[in-house]
C-alpha cells in the first residue's frame, strides 16, 4: 500500500504581540520568529531599542504588507529618569558626557518641568536612533563620528506622568504620545529644562494602540497559536462589513461608493466578509469614492 502522504501545514498569516527581552534587537525579534514559525515574510511596525523591553507588533506572512496601518498607532511608556547624569546615547547604555549635582531639585520642580514638555512639541530626533537621512540610519553615522542636522518633527505627548523612586535622583516616568516620539529626549529635555541633565533607563513599551503586554509573549514561546487573525490585528481601524456582491469587487481592489457602503470620516477602513475574515484596507480620495489601498486576498 503506498505511503500516505502527510498534509503540509499551512503558513500562518497574521500578527504577534511580542514582549521583546533587553539585549534584542528589533530585527532578532523578527529572525527568532521566521524561525519559530517557519515563515519568511515576517517585520515589525515600529521597532524598540536593544535594551527597551515590551510590546513589538510583528507581522507574519501576506499580512506584513498591512503593517503600515499599525505604524501610526499611539504608544504608551514606562521608564526611569535618572536627573544629574547626561550620555552620549540619552540612555543608559551611552558613555557618561556631563555630571550635575542635582540633589536640590524638589519633585514638584520635576512635575512641573515634566508639564512643559506636553502636549503638541517639537522633537530633534537623537543621532542614535534609527531614522534614515541621506539613505543612512542616523545610529550608523553615528558611530562613524558623523553628526547630521536633523529637521524638528511634530509630536504629541499626551501624558507624562513623573514620580520620585526610593532611590535618590531617579524619577518613575509613564508617556501617553504619537508615533515618532523619542522618550529618551523627553528624559534629556527633562534634565535641560530643569538647569542640569538626565538620562532615561529601564524604558518599557507598554501598548501600542489596543495592544498591550495582557495579549504578548515572549519571543522564544512564540508558536502559530499566538497569531492573531489578520481581523483581529486591525481591530484598531474602523471595520466594515460587505456583502458576497461587493467583496468580490474588493477583491479585484474596484472603488466603491462610500456613501452606499456607509462609510464616514476620514478612514482608513478594513473591510470584511460575511465570516469576520479581512479582505483589504480601503482609504478615502477626494471623491465619495474609497479606494484599495492594500487588498489581502483570500486567507486561504
């Protein structure tokens, strides 16, 4: 009798809430799971520093081309605000480049200097991150001792809440703010405005848009029960059920009527089939029509 051949697994397609470790890079997330889950196609939405911890959003399979509608998404922080010492990294991971004797500075001064640095701010983004100048990563001429003029971008700190710990000097800091917010400058603005310099330690993503660390794993547990349905993972967007009729038009990625599908304000929306199951992401135009901005396919 012929040997019965065994079904082969089908890929999963979706996203994983990961609770990255320190000492990760964003990109050994992304390695450890094509690994764990045997998927090539796999990026994150929006990476953490090596020694941050907390929430990473990784997408697995086709749905990796929809990570950039969780880019945007709000994010949430904890960390610690060590005022007197200023680094070359604005972390703890940097050399020390200045010292103040800070021990006079009262807490009320501290949330009072924390107050000025909310709401709509402009940011000069540090030289370690990771923003992309010239086609270079700005950590990268950083390391080769090449500093660049960096354009102040717009953020929103919509929460910094700042409270003194048992350890002299060292303030617990937890930041409600926009995608493309630095907490590290926070921390170092922090100890400017207050006639030193600070540095942010022990920094922690707590949520990105509704995901928080209840739904993470750790990356080595990582197994295909823990991806999230592409549905699921745009659960943040405005979501839009269609008929049999109309998701074969989605399908072919047609504009639709907006206003016969129901649609309002400015989108974008992901639509669904009758069984719950994403089909694309549509965006507004200048029209009453909606256009395809990323259609999924059939999840099959």
């Amino acid at each position: 009798m012929p040997e019965r051949k065994r079904p082969v697994p089908i890929a999963p397609m979706g996203l994983v809430v990961v609770d990255k470790d320190p000492g990760w890079t964003s990109h050994d997330v992304v390695a450890r799971c094509r690994s764990l889950l045997g998927q090539r196609r796999v990026g994150h939405a929006g990476a953490l520093d090596p020694d941050a911890t907390g929430v990473l959003l990784v997408g697995v399979g086709r749905f990796t081309r929809m990570l950039r509608f969780l880019v945007a998404s709000p994010k949430s922080y904890e960390g610690e605000v060590v005022l007197g010492t200023a680094t070359s990294t604005l972390d703890a991971s940097g050399e020390v480049v200045g010292t103040w004797d800070m021990s006079g500075v009262a807490p009320e001064e501290v949330r009072k200097a924390a107050a000025s640095v909310k709401g709509v701010i402009k940011q000069v983004p540090p030289m370690v991150s990771a923003l992309k100048i010239g086609g270079r990563r700005l950590h990268e001429l950083a390391r080769a001792g090449v500093e660049v003029d960096r354009p102040a971008r717009q953020v929103t700190v919509e929460r910094f809440d700042i409270e003194p710990t048992d350890e002299p000097g060292v303030y617990q800091i937890s930041v409600d703010c926009s995608t493309g917010t630095y907490v590290r400058s926070l921390a170092a603005d922090l100890g400017e405005a207050l006639g030193g310099g600070a540095h942010l330690r022990r920094l922690r993503r707590t949520r990105v848009g509704s995901f928080g660390l209840a739904e993470a794993h750790p990356v080595n547990s990582i197994s295909a029960a823990c991806v999230l349905a592409p549905a699921r993972a745009l659960r943040d967007l405005t979501q839009v059920e269609v008929d049999v009729e109309v998701s074969s038009l989605v399908l072919h990625g047609h504009a639709l009527d907006g206003v016969a599908l129901g649609v309002s304000g400015e989108g974008p929306w992901a639509l669904l089939d009758r069984c719950g199951e994403l089909l694309a992401v549509y965006e507004r135009t200048d029209s009453d029509r909606i256009m395809a901005a990323c259609v999924l396919g059939p999840v099959g």
